[in-house]
C-alpha cells in the first residue's frame, strides 16, 4: 500500500508499538531506507516491508507491503 503525506516516524513507532513489529534489517538505497520487520498476528507470522523517505519531513510518502505465512486447513 502507498501512503502519501503521512508522517513516516510516527507510522513506523506505530507499527512497532501495535502490533509488536520486531526489527528484521534494513537496506539503505539512494533515496530510501527499506525497514523489515517480523510480527504475528492471529497465530500466523508475517513479514512487513516499509519503503520510507531517506530524509523524513512529516509529510512523507511511504510504501508498506506485507507477506503472510499461507495456512492450510484440512
């Protein structure tokens, strides 16, 4: 999901804060820093990517992604 004019610190203390988010690395590329992060969410583990701005302004434009763990029930 993309987000535009959000702060990007505020969101990613939120997401920390809320859901538990435990840091799984970063990468920094130009003009992003990319933050991984782990949580687990009704049983299931799940992977959050955010794309956020290098240098963040309080009206920024962030990327979110995020990959479930599939569960299969019989």
């Amino acid at each position: 999901m993309a987000l535009g004019d959000v702060d990007a610190t505020v969101f990613e203390n939120t997401l920390i804060e809320k859901v538990k988010a435990v840091s799984a690395g970063e990468e920094q590329g130009q003009d992003r820093i990319y933050k991984r992060y782990t949580v687990n969410i009704n049983g299931r583990s799940e992977a959050i990517t955010l794309a956020l701005p290098l240098y963040a302004k309080g009206s920024d434009q962030i990327i979110a992604s995020a990959v479930a763990e599939q569960q299969i029930e019989h």
